[in-house]
C-alpha cells in the first residue's frame, strides 16, 4: 500500500508542479525578457519550468513520511504499523499538494527577488546609456 501511496504522491505532485509551471510561464518569460533582452531567455525560461517540476516533485514526494507506512515503528515491546484509512489518505494528498506548492513558492521567491535586483540594474544602466535595445551588440 505504501508503493500506492508513493505513487499518487509523486503523480499528485507532478501535476501540480505541471499546472504552477504552467501558470507563472508567461510573467517569467516577461520578466526574462526585459532583464536579458535576448535570444537566450527562451533558454532560461526552459530552464526555470524544469526547476519548478524538479522542486515541486521533491518538495511534494516526501520519502522519509512514506518510509513509515513501509516499515513499522518499534516501541518498547510492540511493532505499531500505520492504518491507511481514508482519512490518512485525504491527509497525505493535502500535505503533498501544500507541500508541493511551498516548495514551488520558494523556489520563485528567490527567483523573483534575484529579478528585481537585475531590473534595477537594468534601469539604472538604461538611465545612464538609454534603452538596452540601443546598446551595441558584442
């Protein structure tokens, strides 16, 4: 049952991952654009959608947890082995998915931040030498 468990998990965590990719494509695609101007932000925008799948996958997968279904605690004097009821069920759906979400959320938090600080590089660069489209090409 556990193999059950860690694959609806993993599945569950896919597809949400897929959908968060999915959603924050077309801001970050916008925002490479601005900072990078170039050919090479469809490259970074690959990139960053797989790193959200990659995070999002591990965040929501949680091994250790599932290991628990898998083998049984050891107590004093008795061998304890978790139920899988239907609550406990509904229980580890919502903490992949929660979990898969504030995984992805961190991950664009640092994203979103190292952003910023490029565009106010960016800005004060085109103050002083105008709009990056002008600047000459190496």
């Amino acid at each position: 049952m556990s193999l059950v468990l860690l694959l609806v998990t993993l599945l569950l965590a896919v597809a949400v991952s897929f959908a968060v990719a999915r959603a924050f494509s077309i801001p970050i695609d916008n925002i490479l654009k601005r900072i990078i101007g170039d050919e090479i932000s469809a490259g970074w925008l690959t990139y960053l959608k797989f790193a959200i799948l990659v995070v999002g996958v591990s965040a929501g997968v949680r091994i250790r947890d599932i290991e628990k279904y898998a083998m049984p605690l050891r107590g004093d004097k008795e061998v304890r082995v978790f139920d899988f009821t239907f609550e406990r069920w509904v229980l580890e759906i919502y903490r992949t998915a929660i979990e898969t979400l504030q995984g992805i959320a961190w991950m664009l938090l640092v994203f979103f931040v190292f952003a910023l600080v490029a565009y106010v590089i960016v800005r004060i660069a085109e103050m002083r030498f105008g709009p990056i489209k002008d600047w000459p090409k190496p």
